[in-house]
C-alpha cells in the first residue's frame, strides 16, 4: 500500500486548475476569487450568466482564468467543458460544485410544489452535481492529491428552508458527499460545506431584513457573507488533509 504527501499546500495554490460551477455570483464568485487570489487557475463556470462570468474572470487576480459554460442539465455539454479543461489546462485539482437553485415555497403549500417542481429542484441541486463531478473525476483521478467540495446547506439537517423539496436535496448532497468520499479516495478528497442564509440573491424575495433577523437568533449572531463561505472552502481544499466524506456546517450556530 502507497500512502500520499505532499500535494495540496496550506494556502498554496500556486500551479493548481480550480472549476467552481455556479461562478457568476453569489458563494461561486467569491469562491473564484479567493482561490485566485491563493495562486489557482480558475475556471468560472457558468450557466445563463456568460456576462457575469466574463465580469468575475476580469476581477480576478493575473492568471491563466477562463469562463466556461457548464450546464447542470446537459451531461454532454459538462463532458464537453471537461475536455476543454483538459486541452488548456491539462490537469484539474479542485472541484467545487456551487450551482445550483432554489425558490421560496412554504412547505405546507403541496398545491404549488408539484411533483414535477420536486423533481426539478432535486435535478439541479443533486443530480447535477453528481454529472459535473461524474465528468470532471477522470482529470482529478489523474491529478493523483485533489478535492471536490460540494456547496450544501443547513436546510438538509434541519429540514427548514426555502421549500421541502429544497431541504430534500440538500440532504441528498450530503449523503453524495459521503459516498463519493468512501468511492473516489485515494486520490480524490470529497468534502461539504453548509452554511445557513447566506447575504445573496440566491432565494428570490428574501430580503436582507429576513437574513439578519434569521442570524439574530443564532449563537453567533453573524450574519453569513459569500466570502465567509469561500474561506471555508479554502479552508477544505487547503487544510483538511485527512477529512473526506464529511460536510462542515457553517452556520454561526443557526442549526443548535
């Protein structure tokens, strides 16, 4: 048996290709720029928001950055974006699936969450993770020392959130991340981060008022910045070196 060192510095990204979907704001901006910002070479993934991407890519720190368009609802399309990191890159060391999507539905109203909107919200918030990581692990099997951090959410532990189908996926993802953990070592690290709301737009009609009164009444009392969430993420690529399989709630506490 072969044992790993070396590999993925503390805070050191220097010659290291980081893909982060979702890219064009929110957790996945700001998880682009803080990789960046330690040495990456970054690739902002991106759905709808070509613009948007491209606007990230130019804040970004000098590097070898590209926008890159990677569907979470078309497999060929992801393996696609796939080879296309291959041919410029040639490598991929970390994985960070931060797309994904949600909409405000209060659990009881069974009228407006139709099986057909379950099933959509479990397509982008699980199964599209999965192809993303399903097309990207031939290039972090080869790296030989990389990670996949899945963004999560506290609502899959506390089954409160933006709607249940919603809180359903995000504990799927963490199950995901459990299994890809046991399934992808040794060469692959498959980690989770979960905050609570976090101060975006990612759910449509939630106002900031809503986000600083839900972190009034957590231990912490902070409300949750993209950034607070990117540095977790660092921290998982760079730090948690004998972690895999587990998802890190970040939370302020929200979830006691």
């Amino acid at each position: 048996m072969t044992t790993r060192s070396g590999g993925l510095g503390l805070f050191d990204l220097d010659g290291k290709v980081a893909v982060v979907t979702g890219a064009s704001s929110g957790i996945g901006a700001a998880t682009a720029a803080i990789l960046a910002e330690h040495g990456a070479s970054v690739v902002v993934g991106f759905n709808t928001g070509a613009d948007r991407a491209r606007a990230v890519v130019d804040e970004l720190p000098a590097g070898a950055h590209a926008a890159l368009w990677l569907p979470l609802d078309d497999p060929a399309a992801l393996q696609d974006g796939a080879d296309e990191v291959r041919r410029r890159y040639g490598r991929c060391d970390i994985l960070v699936n931060s797309a994904g999507s949600t909409r405000r539905v209060a659990h009881g109203d069974f009228e407006t969450m139709t099986p057909e909107l379950f099933q959509a919200l479990l397509d982008l918030n699980v199964v599209g993770p999965f192809a993303v990581t399903r097309a990207f692990t031939p290039l972090l099997r080869e790296a030989g020392d990389s990670v996949i951090v899945n963004v999560s959410s506290v609502s899959g532990l506390t089954a409160s959130g933006s709607n249940i189908a919603y809180c359903a996926a995000k504990a799927a993802l963490d199950n995901l991340t459990m299994s890809l953990g046991r399934t992808l070592g040794p060469e692959i690290r498959v980690l989770g981060v979960a905050p609570a709301a976090v101060e975006t737009d990612f759910v449509a009609g939630r106002s900031r008022e809503a986000i600083v009164a839900q972190a009034e009444t957590s231990p912490l009392k902070v409300v949750v910045h993209p950034r607070d969430v990117a540095a977790s993420i660092l921290a998982a690529v760079t730090h948690l070196r004998t972690a895999t399989g587990t998802t890190i709630v970040t939370d302020g506490g929200k979830r006691l």
